[in-house]
C-alpha cells in the first residue's frame, strides 16, 4: 500500500467517522445522513473555519483568473 493510498484511507475513514457522529449526535442530527456525509468529507473545513475561508478565497481568484484568460476579448 503506497502513501498516497494510506493517506487517502485515513482520511475517508475520518470522513466516515465525522458524517456518522453528526448524523447521531451532532447539531445537525436532523437533516439526514446524506447531508452529514457531504460534511464529513469536507471535515478539514468544519474543524479548522479558517481553512473554509482560504479555499473560499483561492476559488474565487481562480475564477477570476479563468474570467480574465478564457473571457472574449471584445476589444478585437
């Protein structure tokens, strides 16, 4: 098993664990697994609310960059 592959495990098993407590007992019990799976895969973000913010931000730099390349040039 390569490292790559021992990372990804132990992070989709914190994932698993995450999605399951919240739909148990976390505060959003009510919604549904399904709701609390997607929650759980993106639990860096849950635990760390910084960390939510700086890929926030670097998503909507991307954008722009795309927008600014990609984007037709009507000066032509």
């Amino acid at each position: 098993m390569t490292l790559k592959k021992k990372i990804l495990l132990a992070y989709f098993s914190i994932a698993i664990l995450f999605s399951v407590y919240g739909w148990l007992f976390g505060e959003f019990k009510y919604r549904g697994f399904s709701y609390n799976l997607g929650r759980g895969i993106v639990w860096p973000v849950t635990v760390f609310p910084a960390l939510g913010e700086i890929i926030g931000a670097i998503i909507i730099v991307a954008v722009v960059i795309a927008v600014l390349i990609f984007g037709k040039n009507r000066n032509r």
